[in-house]
C-alpha cells in the first residue's frame, strides 16, 4: 500500500533589492510505503526535507567544489550523461 503525503507550507522571504516581505507557498508530496503508526506524517516531512538537504548539498559540492565537465552523447541510443572532474 502506498501513502501519500503533501505538506502545503507557507513562509516569509525579505527580498534583497528592496527590502520587502512577502508571503511565498510551497507545495510538497512524499510517496511512502510506511504506515501513519510507524511514521507520523510530521515524521514524512521532516525526512524529505532533510533528504534534500542532502542532495541539494552533494549537488552543490559536486559542481563547485569539484568542478565537473559534462558530456552529453548524441547517439539516437537513449541519453548517456558522462562526467569527468579537473584534477
């Protein structure tokens, strides 16, 4: 069985050009197959925020630290992504 969970959250940002306050919304959903006694669906938001912390912080690494280079092959055989880094 399959448990869906959106979290509606709704939160303030200052914008740096003038200074202002405005109201921003964003709209999340977790596909899970754990039960609502095993993780509390607080519990569901909570590991899918964190899980993108996580990859939006070895996404960042990844290109700034470590500098790939992307190739993109253009065969007519399904999309190969080739990465190389400096050294």
């Amino acid at each position: 069985m399959l448990r869906v969970v959106r979290s509606l959250e709704t939160y303030s940002v200052r914008r740096q050009l003038d200074g202002t306050v405005s109201q921003e919304t964003s709209d999340w959903t977790w596909v899970t197959t754990l039960p609502r006694q095993q993780a509390p669906t607080e519990r569901i938001v909570a590991w899918g925020h964190q899980r993108r912390d996580i990859e939006n912080f070895g996404f960042n690494e990844l290109v700034n630290a470590w500098e790939p280079i992307t190739f993109i092959s253009t065969s007519p055989r399904p999309s190969k992504h080739f990465y190389c880094w400096r050294s």
